[in-house]
C-alpha cells in the first residue's frame, strides 16, 4: 500500500505579496479539508496546523524584490512561522517573578510551598506567549530550590515527579526546554532522578562549569545523558563571556536573554548561497554573503516590525505590563544551516573526493572563514530592534526540519561521516566561536561509556577548552535519538510510520526528518 | 648519556578501560611472559630484522635496513600478514620513541585526558624510558600516570619511575603459585612483592584478572586470589576481566567464556572474603 501523504503543516503561497489569491481558494479549502480528515494527527495538532494554515494565507510584511526572490528560491527561509507573524518565535519569561509576587493577572499568590510553586509554573506554562508551546520553562533548580525544603524529602521527590509528568503530558514536545545548573542543587539532582525514570522527551540542558558544578553533579548528568541522551552540556563560561549571567537555553538549543525573546528565526540555507558564488569561495565571502546579509536582515526587521508595530504584541500584554518579560531584551536568529555541503560545493572535487568537512584541512579552515564572515556580515547590517543583542540580529545555528533533504543541520560534519572523535570535535569547534545564540555538537558513545562518565567528563572538559558551546551526550543503542536538535523516540518512530497518532507533535516532525535523513540513526558511536 | 629510547606498538588516543577518566595508552614492545591465552603475541619479542615479513606484505609497505625494518605506515592496510608471518611473536610495525618525541606526540591530545597509561606488552621492560617519560608528563602537564604491569619485573623495577608514578594496575594472572607459572612461563614471587611495593606507597589503582578456565575461573580460585589481597589491604579494587576466546591464540581459543551468571558468582565470592571493592567487565 503506498503511504498517504501527510499534508503540511502549513501552506506557502507562490507570491509572497499576495498571499492567498482567488486561484488557490480550492487548493487552499483542500489543505485545510486534508488536516480536518487527518487520522494521524490528534485534536491539538490539527487545531494548530489550521491556526498555521490561516497565517499562511495573509501577505508577507513587506520586503524588497531582492529578498523576495531568496525567500523564494529558499535561500532564504523562515521555518514553519507562517507568512505574518502574529507573535515571537520563543520569550524567556522570568519565572522567578510569578513564584515571589503572584501574578494578577494569572490570579496566583506568591508561592509559599514546593506545592505552590509548581503549580504556579504549570498554570503559567499554559499561557506561554508564544510559539503555542512553552518552549523554555525555567532554570528549574534555581526556581524550585527555595521551596525543595518545604515538604519532606520523599515528598519533594513525589512532587516533582508528577510535576515532570505534567509537564511532559501538557506540553508533549521535544522543543519544551529546562535549565539546570551551573550549581548543583537538591533540585537539580532530584529532576535528572525523576527525568530519568520517567523517560520523557522534555528537554534539558546542564550549564556546565568547571569552576562551580560539583563532579558528582556533572557525572550524574552524564549517566543520564548515556541513559537518555540529556541534558546537553553547555559551555556556561564560554556562554556567560557573552551573555552575561542571564541569558537562558529554550526549545532545541536556542540561547536568549531571560526576560527577553525572539522575534523571528530566519534561515541562511548555506549550501545554495554557495552553489550562488558558482566554484569561487573567495567570491562567496566576499560578495554573496555580504549581498544576501543586506536582505536577510531585511527579512528580520521587517518580520520584528510587524510583530511589534502592526500586531502590537507588547501592549495590552500581562507579560510586559507585569515585569515577566522585557521589551529591551527581545532580538531575532539569523540561523545558518548546510556549512557542511556550501564548504564541500567550494573543496570537493573529482580529483579530490575526499577534500570534505571533518576530514580535509583546507575544508576544515573554509568552515571557519565562512561562519567567521557571517558573523562579520551581521555585525555590518543592524536590526534596531533586535535590542536584546545589542542592535545585531544574533547567530544562530539551525538544526533543520523535514524538507531539508540535501542539507546538514547547523555546522555539522553529516552524521555517519564523522572523523575521529578529538577530530570531529576540533572541526566544529572553530565554527561555534560567533555563534553564540545556539548551536551544538553530537557525540555518541558506546555502552562502556557508562562504566566510566568520568571519562566523558573528560571529553567534555577538552571540547569546552577547544570552544564547543553545547554537546549533546548520547549512547548509540539509546531508546532516545537527538533527531536535530531535540529528541525522539525510537518506538515514536516506528509508530508514525505505521501512521497511528502521536502525542507528540515533536515526533511527526522528527519521523520525517529521520525518513529523510536516515543516518541521524547511524552515527558514529565512540569505541572505547 | 643518550636518551633511551622506547619500543611501542602503538597508542591509543582514548580510552575508558585504562584507569581513571578518559586516558591516553601506549602499549610497549615486548613481553617477559607467555601467557598460554595471549591476545596480542606480536607485542612479546623485539623484531630480529629476520626479513621474513618483508615478502608478505601485499602492500609492499615493509623494506630490510641493515639491521632493521621500515614501515610505511601511509600504505600499510592493517591486514597483518605480517605478524601472522612472523615466526618470532613480533611486528614490524613498531615505533622507537625519545622520551620528548612520545611526550611531543601525547600533549597534542592533552586536553581531551585525564591522564596516560603504559601497557604492553610488558612496560616494565623499558623502565628506564619510561621514568623519563612519567618525568616529562609531570613536569609539563597535570595528567596523571598509570602503569599496568604483570609486576613480574619485582619492586626495584619501578623505583626510578616512582616519583613520576601516580598509579600501577597489576595484572595478577593467577593467585596458585604452580598454575601461575604453568599459565605465564614465570614464577608469582616477585608479582606478590610488586603489588605488596605498589599496595605500600599508596599507589596500587587496582588489581585486574582474567578469568581463565581451569586457572582463575573456580570459586576457590576467587577465594584464594581474594583472601590474598584483602590481607594486603581490603580497600584494594579487584576488576574481573572477562576471558574471550577471539582473537586468542592456541587451544586457547577452543576454551569457553565465563557466563554472566558465573561472573557475578565471582564478583560476590570476592566481596564475601572481604574486599569492598569488586566490579567485572561487561
Ligand atoms: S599489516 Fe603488515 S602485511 Fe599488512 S599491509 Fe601492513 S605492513 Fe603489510
Ligand atoms: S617482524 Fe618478525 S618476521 Fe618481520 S623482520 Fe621482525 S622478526 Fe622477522
């Protein structure tokens, strides 16, 4: 039997200036008859899919033919937001606000008890203003730790266990993101235990630091990373160089100031901004990028300005009017993807096959010079309302979705052509320098890798050192596989290929990809 | 004085099994027992230049010196034609190291380690190269040292290299004094006094042994090799390493491997005569 298509999410219309046009009524009144009859999709994800429909259907904010025509060709690409966006892509509410004051507006005192707090952060999730998911829900041990000693211990553990379940079971998604760290906690250990049982696809991420996160606290983390490929392990001393203390690590892997949000997430396929500079890589830095910066930026503000200017999403906001989230820290992702394929389109030749990413020292220095230059074309093209970041759109890396068929998330070496592990983490560590809104490394073990996490401490250790941001720690035989940049599992898998419904919308997403990328399930795992 | 210098085999970047923490290995050329199950005869005799291995190599990556074997290792494909053509337990895929060279080569990978480990071999063979070496890793890093050592070499084997020391895992073979020699050629006396030497100055990271069929696999075996060391020090860490036919030589390769169910039996009769710490491999 062949395989029913699943329709799309959402529905790009040819002309971006139009929008919907009186031609693609009928194929429009089709889509939206597809997702009504989808039998794999539940209530929610078919009321979320109709919601994208819609937004797809309005005009873009306006934007030149220049950067029209990448959109277009997909040079240029904004992921899933729809045409007009109606709200920021992520925010980063300050949680901690809610748990001391309350909030009017949620009707919730300040939280007294282990109880109280966990309830006020499950209500506040519910209205996350953005993304219809809440896709950063709190430094999780630095919320709860003043209230851990407020029931017993074995009750502390029962709350925050049905608190973890809840929140798996009323945000089921892999994009749903918890901080932990850089200090351990009663807290922090007590969720990696219950995170561990449960077997939930929440993300997690540990800012790690030498300095101030206790060994056992960070060997702790790395059984469970072998156990169920998280948390990731971020580079805290390299972020905070940055960022300064607060910043916050929210859906895949995506760094934002807390109190502040994203705007937009608009994506650089870099394979077919290279394959634009024809075979001259010299031509590509030093005139395709700065020429498709200047429209790429232009994407961004335009995008920011309608939310903030047309929609009007700050006013009449409890959020703003309540102090949880802040105008001023607000920014937007320029996110590049495919370095691995625009590097190879310049190196690979046929006298040279093997001249490729991760293997070839010539690749390997054009990596550098083309994220090195990105960063440069940003810091050239300011977007005043990406204030959060200093007036730049801030860099990000982007891990892909399901159409990307010939592209390699992020700055990735591809899965299944990794070299040697230090090689591998010394190729993509030059690329993580300026690309400090988000991006990671993915190193797989095999099972003696659990006899002894301190020896992936070590590989940790000397990958910060060499300037990896984030890794994601897994095993190879792992029920849980880091599709792109969140998690799946295996047995989702083989469930959406049989076409049943799935309570993760984060799961759909990921089967895709996987079908597509089959190789994300064929890394190479580290012998030891 | 000349440096000495080192005969390795080869090295490991990474790995888990090795001591504490990710680690570095170098295994050394040459060996002072023969081990009835020998996973790695080629590391037991310095290569004579015999020549013989010369011809086989279908890669043509093997010449004759004057006294000596060159090695292409850009050509080389690892089929080891070579050392099963070797009627002498050597490979002509060795590398003679200085002390400054070896340590040249490990600071590259130094971040990535907790510290290096000498194996074999039989490191103990070359002490005087490696006190040098243990000497360059201390003085310019703070990776630490491991040597893992039959202890057959006795106490003053070691004492060069002792302040460069941090740590010896001792592989004991067999705990029976006329099975141990049956086993490895060679008498227990002096592999008793080296563990007892390490145990001493506070340096013994643990002790690992094989377990063998008819030689270390019975429960009186465990009792015996367990008693033994707990009555050295009953903090001392035993790790039961589980014996595996491929890859081994001989009729060795005929014998079985112990079961899950048997190792565990093992784990648990070693804890019962009184050592805290007892853990096997996978
Ligand atoms: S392993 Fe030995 S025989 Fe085989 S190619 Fe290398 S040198 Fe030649
Ligand atoms: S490795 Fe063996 S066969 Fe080859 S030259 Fe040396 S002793 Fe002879």
């Amino acid at each position: 039997m062949e395989k029913r298509r699943l329709p799309e999410p959402f529905m790009e219309f040819e002309d971006l200036r139009q929008g919907l046009t009186a031609e693609m009524v009928t194929p429009f009144k089709q889509h939206v008859s597809d997702l009504l009859h989808a039998h794999d999709l539940i209530y929610e994800q078919k009321r979320d899919a109709l919601a994208a429909a819609a937004v797809g259907s309005l005009p873009y904010p306006p934007i030149s033919a220049a950067a029209r025509e990448l959109l277009q060709s997909g040079v240029l690409c904004v992921l899933g937001e729809g045409a007009a966006p109606y709200h920021p892509r992520y925010v980063a509410p300050d949680y901690a606000r809610i748990l001391h004051e309350g909030s009017p507006f949620l009707e919730l005192k300040p939280a007294q008890t282990l109880f109280d707090a966990t309830t006020s952060l499950l209500t506040a999730y519910k209205y996350f203003p953005a993304g219809g998911l809440p896709v950063f829900i709190g430094r999780l041990d630095e919320l709860l730790e003043p209230y851990i000693d407020t029931v017993s211990p074995e009750t502390a553990r029962q709350v925050l266990k049905s608190f973890w379940l809840l929140v798996d079971r009323l945000n089921p998604s892999g994009f749903v993101h918890a901080d932990l760290g850089p200090a351990a906690s009663k807290t922090g250990a007590l969720l990696l235990d219950v995170d561990r049982e449960l077997g939930t696809i929440t993300n997690l991420t540990l800012r790690y630091d030498p300095q101030h996160t206790p060994q056992e606290f960070a060997l702790q983390a790395i059984s469970n990373a072998l156990g169920v490929t998280k948390p990731y392990f971020l580079n805290h001393p390299a972020m905070a160089a940055d960022w300064g203390e607060d910043y916050v690590i929210a859906s895949c892997y995506n760094a934002l100031p807390l109190k502040g949000g994203i705007y937009t997430l608009v994506r650089l396929n870099l394979k077919r901004a290279a394959e634009m500079a024809d075979d001259d890589p010299e031509r590509f830095l030093d005139e395709t990028l700065p020429e498709i910066g200047k429209n790429w930026t232009e994407v961004i503000a335009s995008r920011a300005r309608y939310i903030i200017e047309d929609v009007r999403w700050f006013e009449d906001n409890f959020w703003i009017e309540e102090g949880l989230l802040d105008k001023h820290k607000f920014s937007a992702y320029a996110g590049v993807f495919g370095l691995a394929e625009a590097v190879n389109h310049f190196t690979r030749t046929d006298a040279h096959p093997e001249a490729s990413y991760g293997h070839d020292k010539a690749a390997n220095r054009l990596a550098e010079r083309i994220t090195t230059r990105i960063h440069e074309v940003l810091e050239d093209n300011p977007v005043a309302s990406c204030e959060g970041t200093d007036g730049k759109a801030c860099y990000h890396a982007q891990v892909g979705i399901t159409s990307d068929l010939d592209t390699t998330p992020a700055t990735r070496v591809p899965s299944g052509e990794e070299p040697e592990l230090y090689e591998h983490i010394l190729t993509e560590a030059p690329t993580h320098k300026w690309i400090n809104g988000g991006i990671s490394t993915i190193l797989e073990f095999d099972q003696t890798a659990a006899q002894n996490p301190a020896a992936v401490l070590d590989i940790i250790q000397g990958a910060f050192k060499a300037g990896i941001r984030n890794l994601s720690i897994g095993s190879a035989n792992s029920e849980f596989v880091r599709v792109t940049g969140y998690l799946i599992r295996r047995a989702d898998l083989e469930a959406h290929k049989a076409e049943k419904a799935l309570r993760y919308s984060s799961a759909a997403l990921g089967s895709g990809v996987m079908e597509n990328h089959p190789n994300h399930l064929h890394r190479i795992p580290r012998k030891v | 004085m000349n440096d000495p210098l080192g005969l390795v085999n080869h090295i490991l970047n990474k790995s888990f099994v090795d001591g504490p923490g990710n680690r570095a290995v170098i295994f050394m050329q040459g060996c002072n027992f023969r081990c009835l199950y020998c996973h790695n005869p080629y590391t037991i005799q310095y290569c004579n230049a015999c020549g013989l291995c010369v011809e086989t190599c279908p890669q043509h990556a093997l010449t004759l010196g004057k006294d000596k074997i060159f090695w292409n290792e850009d050509i080389c494909l690892e089929c080891d034609e070579c050392i099963r053509t070797c009627p002498s337990s050597s490979s002509p895929r060795t590398h003679s190291y200085t002390p400054e060279a070896l340590w040249e080569q490990i600071s590259h990978i130094g971040p990535f380690i907790t510290g290096v480990s000498v194996s074999g071999g039989e490191p103990s063979l070359q002490v005087a190269f490696l006190a040098q070496f243990f000497q360059l890793v201390k003085e310019n890093s703070t990776l630490t040292t491991l040597i893992e050592t039959n202890g057959f070499a006795g106490p003053q084997a070691y004492t060069a290299m002792l302040p460069w020391l941090d740590m010896a895992m001792l592989d004991l073979k067999c705990s029976h004094p006329r099975k141990h020699e049956k086993l490895t050629g060679q008498p227990l006396d002096s592999v008793l006094e080296s563990m007892r030497f390490f145990a001493a100055q506070g340096k013994l990271q643990q002790v690992q042994q094989v377990i063998v069929p008819g030689f270390t696999d019975s429960v009186e075996d465990m009792q015996r090799t367990a008693k033994l060391l707990a009555g050295v020090d009953p903090e001392i860490r035993l790790r039961l390493l589980r014996f595996r036919p491929h890859g081994a030589n001989g009729p060795s390769a005929e014998w079985q491997s112990p079961t899950d169910e048997h190792m565990d039996t093992l784990v648990e009769t070693a804890r019962g005569c009184g050592l805290k710490e007892v853990e096997r491999s996978l």
